[in-house]
C-alpha cells in the first residue's frame, strides 16, 4: 500500500488528454504482513495520454537519463534495467481461469522460481496442455531480450503473444533512445499483478541492496478517477541512489544537482524526437519530446507554460522546420518562464 505526496500539473491539452506530473516528496509504504510502516523519498515522473511502446520507452529513458545525470550507471555502476509486462501475466491468468485459492498458490510459486511448488499449484486445474506448460515455463523465461523470441514461439493464446510482442517493441524503442543501460527481461514477474496492466520495469546499480528506479504501466488507475488514460510512470528512491553515489566515492557524500540550462522541446515523429531529446540530455542541455500530435498554436502554448525556452524539430526544415519556428515566435510572446 502506497501514499504519494505529489501535485498534479494541469492538463495541458484537452484534446489530446495529456499530462506530465513530476514529483518529489515522502512516500509512505506498508509492506505486506508488517506491522509499521516503512518512509521513503522517492522523486519520479508520470505520463499520461501516451500508450505503449513510446510512452513506456520515454519514461524508462528519462528515468535512465536522471539516474545517469546523478552520476549513477557509468563505468563500474553500470545500470540494469528487468523488464516484466504484467499484461502479459493476466493474459495468463485469465486463460487459467484457476479458483482464487489456487491461483495465488501459481502467482507465489511463479514468483519464487519453485518448479515444484509450481508442479502443486497447477495440480487439478483444467487448461490446455500448451498454456499449462507456458505456465511452467515462466520462471525460466528470463535472460537479455532475445528471450522473447523463444517466449513468442511458446505463446499458448492470441493475447499472450500481443503482450510478449509489445514487450518486443518497448525494447526495441527503449534500444533506439539509446539508453545507457544493460537491458534484462523477466517473463515470470509477478510483482504488482494488480496494480499495473502492462510493462513493468526496476532499474539497479552496484552499491544499492535494492533497486534504484521502479515503474510501469497502470492505464487502468486514472479510470477509476472518472478520467481513463493510459499512464506510465517511474519513481526513483533517493535514498538508495545517494547510498549507492556515496559507497561508489568510498563513503564521501554525494554531489547532486540539476544544471541551470534552458529547456528544449523537441517536436515531430515520436522516435525522431525522442532520440534527438536524449541525443540533447547527453550532450548537458535539458530536453524532452513532445510524443503526442498538437496543433501549432498548442504547442507553442504548451512551451510557454511549461517553461520551455525553445521548440526544435526533429524533422527536416522544409516539413516541421518552418512550423516550429513559427511557434517559438507564439511561445516567445507568452508569459516569462518561471511565472506561471
């Protein structure tokens, strides 16, 4: 059970029903069986309006890219990203159609690479011969992306094979953002079964006992608020990442903090302008992609009021280039950047 502590950015199209919350603040969990809870500090971002492979690959690539800004996942810390899809695991359980009892019982076997326990679990449910050994295969089915192919060969139903696929194309997006990281898959998680309903993702680098970086996707949350979008998100645990920055300078303390540079908006087709974003972020400027189509007036109001100072295009001059300056010209007439 989680409590965010977070302020929710106004939508800022309507037509599109997107929005971006960033946050910072304390996060208090109860750990399933415990007793007290557990305070954490967590800073993160969440996407709304943008469904899979780009949403997914943009947020676990802005995740990757703060991490890397701390100083976190060069040379020995290098970053690992798991990649899970919990879409994929309701597929499998709903094929299974297990009574309840039965079904936590495969969901904790699953989740413990227990083969026998699986064995047990599995014992007396009636399901095709195919989708009971995709089951059983599940915890093995872990290893770098090349694991889905073998995953999408096995695949027992229509909608399992859609899950892998979509994993397939959320790695290769997160792939072509060029992300500073070692990507790892793992079919058998089952961890937030009920809370996301499609990628999840943990990111971990030496000197941290825990992960780093957490997220996915929960494009079932904002319904229940009378508002359905889809939604991907991540938070990053600060104090784990300052442990880590910290047991990397041999226990001298961190130095963290955000360069005081002007923000770049990158428009045009959604991996065009994602990579040149983070083709940006790595050379020292703050960037981000505009991943949803807007009108040109709607993005130079998006610029003004998000405080971006410029509005590059990822397309060539004679196709985006003109429109873009035009509305750099818009948003350069809109309040000044800071007061909003």
């Amino acid at each position: 059970m989680m409590l965010k502590m977070a302020v929710l950015a106004p939508i800022p199209s309507a037509k599109t029903r997107t929005h971006v919350k960033v946050y910072e603040g304390t996060v208090l969990r109860l750990e399933r069986g415990a007793r007290s809870q557990r305070e954490l500090i967590q800073a993160g971002c969440e996407l709304a309006g943008v469904p899979a492979p780009h949403g997914d690959a943009e947020v676990i690539a802005l995740g990757a890219a703060a991490l890397a800004a701390s100083g976190l996942g060069e040379g020995a810390m290098e970053l690992t990203i798991d990649l899970g899809h919990l879409g994929l695991m309701r597929e499998v359980f709903t094929a299974l159609n297990a009574p309840p009892v039965a079904a936590e019982a495969i969901r904790r076997a699953i989740a413990k690479r227990d083969p026998g326990g699986l064995d047990a679990a599995l014992e007396g449910v009636r399901a095709p011969a195919a989708l009971l050994r995709f089951v059983r295969a599940l915890p093995q089915l872990a290893g770098d992306p090349s694991v889905l192919a073998r995953a999408a060969r096995q695949a027992p139903t229509p909608a399992v094979g859609r899950a892998i696929a979509e994993l397939e194309a959320i790695v290769d997006a997160v792939v072509a953002r060029g992300v500073p990281a070692r990507l790892h898959v793992d079919l058998g998680e089952v961890r937030g079964f009920d809370y996301y309903t499609g990628v999840r993702f943990q990111g971990f680098v030496a000197g941290a006992a825990e992960a780093v970086l957490q997220g996915g996707r929960y494009d079932d949350l904002l319904g229940r608020y009378g508002r359905p979008s889809a939604a991907v998100g991540f938070a990053i645990d600060v104090e784990a990442a300052v442990g880590a920055l910290e047991a990397a300078a041999g226990g001298g303390e961190a130095q963290l903090g955000p360069p005081d540079v002007e923000a770049v908006l990158v428009v045009g087709a959604p991996a065009a302008s994602a990579a040149l974003a983070a083709k940006l972020r790595v050379e020292g400027k703050r960037a981000a992609a505009l991943l949803t189509a807007m009108p040109e007036r709607e993005i130079a109001a998006y610029a003004a009021r998000w405080g971006y100072g410029r509005v590059i295009s990822a397309e060539p001059e004679d196709t985006g280039g003109r429109a873009t300056k035009r509305a750099n010209k818009r948003a350069n007439k809109k309040e000044p950047r800071g007061k909003r």
